[in-house]
C-alpha cells in the first residue's frame, strides 16, 4: 500500500509543478512570454491622418498620424516600436470626451503626449520616458491624444491653448515646398 500511495503522490506533484510552469508562463507579458512579439512584426496602422497645429508663431506645423481607433490598435499604440519617423505621430480617437490616462509599458520610444480638447485645441502636453510605468492623464475630457516624437512639440513652438485641424484624408491639406533658390520679385 505504501508503494502505491508514494508512486500517485510522485504523479501528482509532477502534475502540479507542470500546471504551475504551464500557467506561469501565461501570466508573463508577452515579451517574457514563449509568444514573444517580434519588433519586425509591429507594422504602422494603414490608416493616416494629416494634422496641422497653428503654432505659437502663427506657422502652419504638419504632422501626419497613424489612427488608433480600435480598443487593440489603442492598447498597442506604438510599443515595440523601435523608431519613430520625424514629423509622424499617432492620433488616438475616441468616441466622445473622456478623461485619458496612458504609460510607457513596453514602449522603447521617448514620447510627448498632447491631449485634445473636443473644440480642438490642446490641453495639455506632456513628456513620457521609454518603459515607465507612471500613469499620465489628461487634466480635462479629451477627444484625441497624440503621441510624437519626445520634443516635437517644444521643437515646433506648439504649447498649450493651439488650435488644430484634423483632415482625415492627407490630400485635403498639401503641404507647400518652397525652392530656396527661387526668389520672390516685389511688385513694383
């Protein structure tokens, strides 16, 4: 009898230490986990906007965004990513104003944050460090939030209280190159 009682109590301890490894592993983030994400695997969002901030020098400053619309496009945001190209961002829409809270979990880019207002204006901006898991919100509902390059909006004289405009198709809003090398003729 005892030789049976020790050989089932070898079995279930086995068992137990094999459900404990198996459910270990699905508690760790993905980055840990054996489901790793592979960073060549993070694709920008197809969808793209063109948003065009009136700067604090009265300048037109050009900012085209990825469009996080869904809960999972929105959860992701721009983890993973290793680089963010300049002059591109990411807009995150929401149905209606709402007090927004974001962090930096799994994100290796330093990013500036600006929340929206619904009468499209900025309400606040703030810097996010790469990996903290220090929770930045919004000080009033917003509609939008919009991630960019950290110091992109100090670089581009774009504070606080700036009006925006969003055009959901970039083509409504063309951006005009000017040639150094042409001058202008006053009119006489």
């Amino acid at each position: 009898m005892k030789i049976v009682f020790a050989f089932f109590g070898i079995v279930l301890t086995f068992t137990t230490i094999s459900s404990q490894s198996l459910s270990s592993d699905q508690n760790k983030p993905a980055a840990q986990n054996n489901t790793k994400t592979d960073p060549k695997e993070i694709k920008p969002i197809d969808e793209v906007w063109r948003v065009v901030f009136h700067n604090a020098k009265g300048k037109d400053i050009v900012l085209d965004v990825e469009v996080a619309r869904t809960p999972r496009d929105k959860e992701r945001g721009l983890m993973f990513r290793k680089s963010l190209p300049k002059n591109r961002g990411m807009i995150f829409v929401y149905d209606k104003p709402e007090e927004m809270s974001f962090w930096m979990q799994n994100t290796f880019i330093p990013l500036s944050i600006a929340y929206i207002h619904e009468k499209k204006f900025i309400s606040s901006i703030h810097d996010m460090k790469p990996l903290s898991l220090d929770i930045i919100s919004s000080e009033v509902p917003a509609l939008y939030a919009i991630e960019v390059n950290m110091g992109w909006f100090k670089n581009n004289f774009i504070l606080t209280g700036n009006q925006l405009t969003i055009y959901k198709n970039p083509q409504d809003y063309k951006i005009e190159k000017k040639n150094k090398y042409r001058q202008e003729i006053p009119n006489p």
